[in-house]
C-alpha cells in the first residue's frame, strides 16, 4: 500500500500531509507521557521490529507470499501512539532509505497506514474485547478482528484520498472496490499473522502485551 | 551529490517531485527534460543505476491501475492492433507511470547517496521533534543487530529440518515474530538501562551536525530549478 | 571535601517484579581502588546486583552507599551524583553502544554530565585513546568487531572517569589478544573495580580479592588465590579453573 509518486496531487497529499503531522504530533505527546523517557529506545526497537516483521514472507499458495503491514499488531502490543510513531519511522525510513513509496506520497502514506489504520484497528480491537466482556479469549479475538478491518479500512482511505485528488480516469466508486476487494482478502492473512502471533507473545511475557492491561474507556 | 547535507537532497528531491507530480503530462517534452534531469543528476553521483533499480518499483496495485487505464470507456477511441483504447484513460494511465517512475528514480538516488547518519542530521536540521529522530536514530542503530538475529533463527528452523508449505506452516513464522518482538522489546528495556547509568534523562545530545555552507544550498537547489526551468518552458512552448 | 569512593551494601534484597527472589541479604564492603571479582553461576544475581550499584534497580529491602551518598530513588540528585561516580560496562556491547557512531556514544555520558565541549572532546578522545579505537572514532558500532565494540563500550565508560568502574562478564566472546589487551588497559587503570566474570583465570589475574555469588547470597569472599586453591568451593559453585592452570 506504499503509494508511489503521481497516483494523488499535491494539494491532496499536503493537506493529508498536515493531518499525518496532527496525528505524528499527538502520538509523541501521548507516547511520552506513558513511556517517559523510554519513548525512545523502546519505540526505536518496535519500529525495528516492524521493519523486519514485515520482511518475513509467509508463503500462500503456488510460489505467492505475502508480508505482515503490522500497524494493528503494534498497536495490542505496544499502544496505539507508540505504534503509531514505530509505524511512522518505519514508513519514512523506507521512503527515504529504501525507495519505497513516492515521496510526495510520504504523508498520504503515513496518514493511511500508521495514523488511520493503526487507530482504526486498536479501537476496534478494544471494542470488540469490551463487547466479549474481557473473556479469555477475548484480545486474540479481538486482535483478528482489529488486524482485519485495518487493512481494507486504510484502503478505504486511499480511495477517499483518489476521489479528493486522484489523477487519472477510473471512477472512484471503481478504485474503491477494486481497492476494498483485494484489501478484504489481504486483511484475512493480516488477522491470522496479528492472532498468532500476540498468542505466542501472550504465551512467553504476557506482561508485554499493552492491549491486555488496557480497558476500554470509552473514549469519545 | 554525496556530500550535500541530508535535509538539502531531501528538500531538493521533495521539491523536484512537487514541480513533477503539478505538471500536465499533455506537455511530453518537458518530461523528456524531467529525465535529461534525473539522469544528469544519475552520471554525477556515480550510482550503479542498474543495481539500484532492482529494489526501485511500483507496487503491484499501482501498477495495475495504470494498465488497466486505456481499457476504460469513454471519450475519444483509438485502435492499436486487435486493442481498442481510450485517448483520455491512456493520457492517464501514461501519467501515472511516468511521475511514479520518475518518484521511483528520484528516491532511488536520494537513498543511494544519502548515509542514514546525514539523513539523521538533516532530520535534526529541520526541526523534526526530538522524540521522532532519537526514535529514528535507534531504528537504524539496531535493524542490523535485530536482522542478524532473524537470520539466526531462521538458520536455526531450517537446519532442523524446517519447510515452509504454505499456511500450514505459518504458526513457525509468528512464533519467530513473536519472538522477535520480545528480543526487540528487551533489547529496548536493556538499552534504556545502559543510557540511564551514562546520565540520560531524557535529551539526546544533539546529533552532531553537519556545517551546511551556501554552496551546499546553491547545489541543492539547482535541481528543482532546472525541473522550474523546463515547467515554464514547457508552459510558454505548449500551451 | 575530598571524596573517598567505596562500596558498602548492607542485607540487600530484591524482587523482580514477577517475583523472582534474585538477590536474598547481600553484604558487602569494598575500599577504594580494591579490584574484585564477583564470581558465581548462570543465574546466581550478578548482574542484578550490578544494577543496584549506581540506582537503576532499587532495593526491594537494605541499603547501598556509594562513596559518601546513600542511594535514594527518590533523590534524583543523588542518583545522578552517583552515575557519574560509578561506571558500568553491560554484558552486551550493542545493548551499550546505541548512537550513530562510536564517537557519539563516547561523548554520550560526558555530555549528559554536563561538561563544556572542549572537555568533552578531550575526554572523549582520551578515552578512545586508552582503549586503541580512536581511530575507528567514525565508524558505526554494527561495522565493528565484537571484541572492538566491546572496547569502545568499556570506553564510553572511562570518558565520565568514573571512581569505581564494573565490568559485567567483560572477557566473554573476546579473542585471546583482545582479552589480554583488555586486561592491560584494566590494571593500568587507578580505580576501584568490581568485575563480574566466570573466567577464573581472568579474575586471578586483575583482582587480588574475589567474591561468589550463589542463589542471591555471597557465600565467599576471600583473596583470589585461596579462593581458586578452594576446589570444593568452586565445585559447589559451579566453577571451574580450565585444565592444566594451577597457581
Ligand atoms: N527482568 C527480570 N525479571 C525477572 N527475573 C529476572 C529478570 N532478570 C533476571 N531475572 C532472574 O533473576 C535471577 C538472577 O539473574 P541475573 O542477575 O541476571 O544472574 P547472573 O547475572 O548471575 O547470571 C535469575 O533467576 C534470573 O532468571
Ligand atoms: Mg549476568
């Protein structure tokens, strides 16, 4: 989902760009009033685990494979503003570094997967436990449920961003179907990859795993 | 090119990108200039072109949205072969492919000549928040060390034995992962642990920064101002 | 005023947060620029015990004083005063080495210590000087060997001078020449040490006096070489000297 240069035009992309920075800009308020001064090391070492997370292919069917994006498997694991922030480092670093994703796109990019869908996907995950009312099973279901929509829900968002500015001659409602389709079927590996692996995490250091000690509140 | 200071490049290639996303694919030749551009800036900086542009690409839904462009219906129609194609869907997808390549090639040379350190520097320069570059900074210390790590246990999967078929054999890869995320999470803890016995608390001493002259501004701006230059020829020629 | 660096730790205890006893009742007193081996088995609170030596664990019960503080957690002053007094080198280099280039992560400690930049590039570079690895002063720490980095981790250290330095397994995973080239900058050094290690022959030789640690008590502390003539003792304690060493 690392959208390449041209796809959206600028005043788009700058606009998302502005609400990426709001989004970047809270999380590191929030990440630093939980973590402290350990916001750094700690969420340096997550983005790193992102980074090479999504590395390991996990082979599908006839020599295909495919990756995990981990921005909702973050998100139970460590919170969604340090998630968010992993997620966001993550990203630029591969714009920059790495030639992936357009860098005119970096904020439409970062807006999409690390503010949108890690947010997205945690408040899900925390909705669906509260309605298990925190049963056993409860947060691996509700990490499959979270991991699932934050992909097609990020999807979702780049279609909404092609209707505001895209450039080129394919309907949106056509984008976003397309886009919705494949992004439901890539959502399912994402809910299997995320609940497998919070439960071998949840099976060694459960103390790690952010999601488990957090209730909903409720927030508006 | 190597030696321009990270947030210059990044500025200069942001800016480059700007004047090349907002120009109407109608005027061809000042894209034709666009690349003369790219690959004046490619002979400078003595990259290895080919090497780089293996990793370079654009991702497959990208791809696909482009192609299938011409296909759609609607305004004029032109015919190639047994093909019957839309002029306003292949302008379209032609657009796409050519700024996307263009992106592609830019952020290729950016992250070729850029070490992660100048790039850290340049970060610092622009005044990204503190917590961000630190953040940053760690990722790159340590994605080496994680790495090593990884390949480790996947040396140690497969000297046991170990295939991967398919999605039976996924529980082996998030059991790695999860492991991964307890090795990276400690690695955090113990790394934190190290810099509070050296006096941290809380402030990175800044990243020691590179002198950034004019001269290094006068360079970096060339780019985007030759990308000017071809725009508004393009505009006077063209329109 | 002059300072007058010691250890002195009195019926220590500690709990890990899971519960995990580590330390049970450790008493101990350590003059000034003594040098100490702390000796013990995999698992026996070494390097736990290490960590309550300049603050980052807190007793769960006892006291610790370093030189003329007591160690507070709630004293922020003091804890600070105390990091600069006492240097730890970790286990893991790269756990130690966490900035983009060996000389960032030297100047690391001087610079949070508060020290003009002309003091800091000095007792940087005499740092790296001490350890031979100024002129690797640009590299980064993942382009360098494991027995380089763990030099320059034990001269991130020796550039906040610190008054008592301890070392957490210092010799493991080093070459022969780098372990002999560590132990030389070691004696050269005019400070109090407290080396933890398994490496028998290593304590012999840099520390006249030596400790085991066992389940979290110290059940000896002796001169090193009776201690390493003791082989009952060392047997009980899962110790071991190489074979053919014989003192
Ligand atoms: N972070 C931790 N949480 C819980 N228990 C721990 C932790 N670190 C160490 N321990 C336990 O405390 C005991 C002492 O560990 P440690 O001080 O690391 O031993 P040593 O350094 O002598 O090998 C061991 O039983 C170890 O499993
Ligand atoms: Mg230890």
């Amino acid at each position: 989902m690392h959208i390449p240069d041209g796809f959206i035009n600028i005043p788009t992309a700058a606009g998302a760009a502005a609400l990426a920075l709001t989004g970047v800009g809270y999380s590191v308020k929030k990440a630093k009033g939980e973590l402290d001064e350990k916001a750094a090391p700690l969420i340096g070492l997550v983005s790193v685990f992102v980074f090479a997370g999504q590395m390991i292919n996990f082979p599908v069917a006839a020599g295909t494979s495919g990756h995990l994006l981990g921005g909702a498997l973050a998100a139970v694991l460590v919170g969604p503003y340090a998630a968010s922030l992993a997620l966001t480092v993550v990203l630029a670093i591969q714009a920059l570094l790495f030639a992936d994703g357009g860098l005119t796109a970096l904020g439409l990019n970062v807006f999409n997967m690390s503010i949108f869908g890690v947010w997205s996907g945690y408040a899900i995950f925390l909705l669906v436990r509260k309605t298990l009312r925190y049963s056993n099973s409860a947060l691996l279901i509700g990490s499959a449920v979270g991991a699932f929509a934050s992909v097609p829900l990020a999807a979702t968002s780049f279609s909404i961003q092609y209707a505001i500015g895209g450039e080129g001659t394919f309907a949106p409602s056509t984008v976003f179907t397309a886009m919705f389709g494949t992004h439901l079927l890539i959502g399912i590996g994402e809910a299997i990859i995320t609940t497998l692996t919070v439960g071998a995490v949840l099976k060694t250091r459960p103390d790690l795993v952010y999601g488990k000690n957090k209730r909903a509140k409720v927030t508006s | 090119m190597h030696d321009l200071p990270g947030h210059v490049k990044l500025l200069a290639f942001l800016a480059f990108m700007v004047i090349v996303v907002c120009t109407p694919i109608t005027r061809w030749p000042t894209f034709v200039g666009y690349f003369l551009i790219i690959v004046l800036v490619l002979t400078l900086s003595k990259l290895p072109a080919l090497t780089l542009a293996k990793r370079a690409t654009i991702e497959f839904p990208f791809l696909i949205f482009a192609i299938l462009m011409p296909f759609t219906a609607g305004g004029d129609e032109f015919e190639i072969g047994p093909l019957e194609l839309s002029r306003e869907g292949s302008i379209a997808g032609l657009n796409l492919i050519t700024k996307a390549t263009l992106g592609v090639a830019c952020s290729m040379i950016l992250a070729a000549s850029t070490t992660s350190h100048s790039l850290l520097a340049g970060f610092v320069r622009i005044k990204t928040p503190s917590l961000f570059v630190q953040i940053a900074a760690f990722m790159i210390r340590y994605l080496n060390v994680i790495n090593d790590q990884m390949t480790r246990m996947k040396v140690a999967r497969e000297s046991r034995g170990f295939v991967a078929t398919g999605p039976r054999s996924w529980p082996i890869f998030t059991s790695t992962l999860g492991a991964l995320f307890i090795r990276s999470y400690e690695r955090g803890e113990r790394v934190h642990l190290a810099m509070l016995s050296r006096g941290y608390s809380g402030a990175l001493s800044s990243l020691a920064t590179e002198r950034v002259s004019r001269k290094h501004w006068i360079y970096g701006a060339l780019f985007p101002l030759f990308a000017l230059i071809s725009f508004l020829l393009g505009m006077v020629l063209f329109s | 005023m002059t300072i007058k660096p010691s250890v002195q730790i009195s019926n220590l205890h500690y709990a890990y947060p899971d519960g995990n006893k580590a330390l049970n009742g450790v008493n101990l007193t350590i003059a000034s620029k003594e040098r100490v081996a702390l000796l013990g088995p995999n698992g026996a609170g070494k390097t736990t015990l290490v960590m309550h030596l300049n603050g980052i664990l807190s007793p769960t019960s006892g006291a610790i004083s370093i030189a003329d503080f007591t160690l507070d957690s709630s004293n922020k002053e003091i804890t600070k005063k105390v990091r600069e007094l006492v240097g730890i080198v970790f286990q893991d280099p790269d756990d130690q080495l966490f900035m983009p280039t060996v000389f960032e992560d030297v100047a690391f400690g001087p610079t949070n210590m508060g020290l003009t930049e002309g003091e800091i590039e000095e007792r940087s570079v005499h740092a790296l000087e001490l350890v031979g690895m100024l002129s690797l002063k640009d590299r980064a720490p993942h382009h360098l060997s494991f027995g380089q980095r763990r030099r320059v981790a034990v001269a991130t250290v020796l550039a906040m001078e610190p008054e008592i330095l301890i070392l957490d397994e210092p010799s493991s995973n080093l070459d022969p020449a780098s372990r002999r080239e560590l132990s030389e900058i070691l004696l050269d050094l005019d400070v109090t040490i407290l080396m933890v290690t398994h490496d028998l022959p290593y304590a012999f030789e840099i520390c006249e006096r030596s400790l085991i640690l066992n389940q979290g008590q110290i059940v000896a502390d002796d001169s090193t070489t009776s201690i390493l003539r003791n082989s009952d003792l060392l047997t009980a304690n899962r110790l071991e000297l190489p074979r053919g060493f014989a003192i």
